[in-house]
C-alpha cells in the first residue's frame, strides 16, 4: 500500500493535533504508509475554509454524510464533538472506511458496543485516540513494568489535574455539556488515566467513585477556541454544568493490585498535569505529563547509600523513538504523542492487523467510566463489565 487517504471531521485543537501528525510523518518516518491529508470536514464554511489552507488538505467538506461516501477517502478520522462520533463511526465503517476516533469513543457504553460491532462487520481497522501511551517515557514504564523489573505491582495512582475553567465566570462551552460530552472531568481525563491504568496495571475489576460539580451555572459562550472561550455579557443568559467538575475514585484490579484516580478541572496551578506512579515489591515509576520527556525510577536493589528516585530522560537510544528524533537529551513534546500514534494506526492498516489501542480497548473504558458513574449515583462499590 503506498498511500493513505485521511478524510477528518472537526478542525479545532484536536483537528489541529491529527493534521499536524499527518504532516511530520512523511517526512520524519519515510518508511510508514504515506498519510494523503485529502478532505478535511466541518459545518461552518469560513472557519473549514481557513483550516483547510492553514493545515494544508487538499478538499473541504461541510456534510460528513457526503464525507464518508466519498471514493477519494480511506480512513475516516473523528475529532468532532463527543456526541458526532457515534454515528460517523458507523456511517464510516459501513462505507468500508478505516476509523479514528477521538477519546472518550462514545456518550455511553451501548454507544461504544455499538460502534465496535460496526467497525468489526464491515472488517474496517480501529483506533480510540488515547495518546499518552506514545510518550516515550510511558513506553520506558511499560517496558519495566512487563519485563518484571518492578515485581509485582501493588499499587496506580492517577491523575489528571486542571485548571481552565476554575474561574466561575468561564463560559457554559460544550465540555460541560452531558448531552455533547458524555460527562465531565471523568471522561475528558479520567479516560485517559483509565486507559494508562490498563495498558501498564492489566485490568480493573471493580470501582467505587465520587463526584461534584463546583460550579452549577455558566454564563453562555460566544466563542470557543482550543480551551479558551469568551462569554456573554449578558447575565440573564445562564446555563446549567450537566458534568462533573471532579472525580475521584478508587479501584481494583483483577491482578490483586490498588488504584486511586482523580480527575478534576479544579486545581490551580495544574494545566495539564497527567501523571501516574506506580509500586511493585521490586521498585516503583512515576510520570508527569508536564514533565513528559521524564521517567521517575527507584529500584529497591540499589546499593542503599544511593537509594532514592532517579530521573530518566527518556529520549536516548535504549528508548522508544529516539532513532527518529533527535540527539539524546533533546527533548520531544505533546505533538509526537499523536505522530507516534498515528504511526501506530498506519502501520496496522499497512500490516492488515488492528491497531493498539483500538475500539476495544475503548469499550472497555467506557464501562468503568459507567461503572464509576453508577458507583456515584449508588454510593457503592461496582462490578466492572470488560466484556469486548
Ligand atoms: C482538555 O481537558 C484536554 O485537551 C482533553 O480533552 C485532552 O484529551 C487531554 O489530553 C488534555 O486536556
């Protein structure tokens, strides 16, 4: 196969994100499939018009019906909305498209289990945008981890912390909207965290949660870009938040070890702190995306007069990636997560093989995610469904 012809629906920060990943592969990994950026695809006319020249595809669509039937197209890309990937999904999936779609994969897990039979009838390759997994530092975890350098691991603890819309008078923006998000904090980054969770820990058994919303009226937006907006001065034009602002919970996992997860907007100072440690009997990681070329590593078999957490910077040649980029100690960023991942789904349609993580493994978030929302409403422990 020499091409791949990308058609992508939403061109905001995530649209950005993709379109940028199309943009580098070809020229710093020459030997994957060639990404073609052929149609990019959204409602309002100027702004698609503008992102289509800026981000550099080659046509502009404003129907995604029109979209997925097109014969030019090969992989039907999904940024839009929460609530729009459903049924692109299933639109793209019966026209014979190769899917990928943004995180959190569905508003609910039928929607999810719908999606997956979708894409698995019509024998299309699938792919949910958890990106984190593709820092190298995270891989280096995950190496030490399966290779049982840290033992057998006892305890996760996650979190996503944030902080863009502590101020009160932030606009009501469609991420704190149920119908369009699905849910808050809790699938916006708890998702996230879940789905690092399973790569490194293994499963999640059962969960138990609590949530609150801070914040209970907005004002309406009038703009929204990235995770930036400005609201209506006029205050009579309110909105009720239908998400949780927070999320915490508890877990346990099928291999006997503990979890703690917290996702919250709330917590100053905190832009995008996506960051996890882990114990086993023989050592322990830890990882902060903000500090995302960095691997914290203790070892309980060091000498004990130089006992303690070493940093590893993730970026030289023993590690994931580092022959594509740049000289040891020459860091890479957030953009690589998505070109590494989007290598990943190339390389699987390319291989005929279904990519890591795919539709499964977002099933399979989407259940805990409504078994925390049930432990919630139930104020009790919940049985996980991993059913796939
Ligand atoms: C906003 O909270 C956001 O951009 C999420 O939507 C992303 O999934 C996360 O990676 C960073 O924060």
């Amino acid at each position: 196969m020499a091409e791949v012809r990308v058609g992508m629906v939403g061109y905001k920060f995530m649209g950005k994100a993709h379109s940028h990943a199309y943009h580098d592969i070809p020229l710093f990994f020459p030997k994957v499939v060639r990404p073609i950026k052929q149609v990019i695809c959204g409602r309002d006319p100027d702004g698609l018009q503008g992102a289509r020249t800026q981000f550099g595809w080659n046509h502009a669509e404003t129907d995604w019906r029109r979209l997925v039937e097109r014969d030019d197209v090969d992989l039907i890309d999904v940024n839009a909305p929460s609530n729009a990937h459903k049924d692109i999904v299933i639109a793209a999936a019966q026209n014979g498209k190769h899917v990928f779609c943004e995180k959190p994969l569905a508003l609910t897990l039928a929607d999810s289990r719908e999606m997956l039979g979708a894409v698995r009838e019509a024998g299309v390759k699938h792919m949910v945008g958890f990106n984190y997994r593709f820092a190298p530092a995270v891989k280096l975890a995950k190496s030490l981890i399966d290779s049982g350098r840290l033992g057998k691991i006892y305890h996760f603890r996650g979190l996503f912390l944030q902080d863009w819309i502590i101020d009160p008078s932030f606009p009501h923006v469609w991420r704190l909207d149920k119908e369009v998000a699905g849910s808050g904090s809790l699938g916006d980054l708890g998702a996230h965290s879940i789905d690092l969770a399973r790569f490194l820990v293994g499963e999640i058994s059962e969960v138990v949660a609590m949530s609150e919303t801070f914040v209970k009226r907005r004002p309406k937006p009038t703009s929204m870009t990235g995770l930036t907006a400005t609201a209506s001065s006029d205050t009579s034009e309110m909105v009720d938040v239908t998400v949780d602002d927070a999320t915490l919970f508890m877990a346990r996992f099928e291999n006997g070890a503990l979890g703690s997860f917290e996702a919250t907007r709330f917590a100053p100072g905190h832009r995008c702190t996506n960051s996890f440690e882990i114990n086993g009997n023989l050592g322990s990681v830890r990882f902060d995306f903000e500090r995302m070329n960095e691997l914290e590593v203790y070892f309980t078999s060091d000498e004990s007069d130089v006992q303690g957490f070493r940093r590893v910077i993730a970026t030289d040649p023993a590690h994931a990636y580092s022959d594509i980029w740049w000289p040891p100690g020459h860091t890479i960023g957030y953009e690589q997560t998505f070109i590494h991942e989007v290598v990943e789904l190339l390389q699987a349609i390319d291989e005929d093989r279904l990519p890591l993580p795919n539709f499964e493994d977002g099933v399979i978030c989407q259940s805990i995610l409504q078994s925390v929302e049930q432990s919630i409403e139930t104020r009790a422990w919940v049985k996980v469904d991993n059913r796939v």
